[in-house]
C-alpha cells in the first residue's frame, strides 16, 4: 500500500486552498488570499505560485496514489 508523502500532502493541501480561493472568487468576487496577504502582494504571489506548482506536481504524480 502507497503511502503519502509529506510533499504530497503539502501539495494537495495547496491545491484544496487554491480551488477554494477559486471558487471564492467565482462566486463573490472575493479573493480570501489577497485579503490574507493583500498587504504583502510577494507572499501572495509566492501562494499562486506554489498552488500552481502543486497542480502540476499531482497531475504528474496523481497515477501512483491508486496503485497497490
């Protein structure tokens, strides 16, 4: 049995805050990490960036998750 990682869990953990965020702004036009961190806009940019990269870390990884 596969277990998760510490990355992979950082990594789905950044994609949960990222779709939520998303979803947040669809809905209310309201973006909950530049209100977090509106006044420092590098660390939210720092946020997007590592919720990206973790996007593209599971879709290259999300295949070993189901195996045995």
């Amino acid at each position: 049995m596969n277990k998760f990682k510490t990355l992979d869990w950082v990594a789905i953990i950044l994609v949960i805050i990222g779709a939520l965020d998303w979803g947040l702004v669809g809905l209310f036009k309201w973006d909950i990490i530049a209100k977090i961190f509106g006044g420092i806009p590098a660390i939210a940019m720092i946020i997007y960036v590592l919720v990206g990269l973790s996007g593209l870390y599971l879709i290259f990884t999300i295949g070993r998750f189901g195996r045995k």
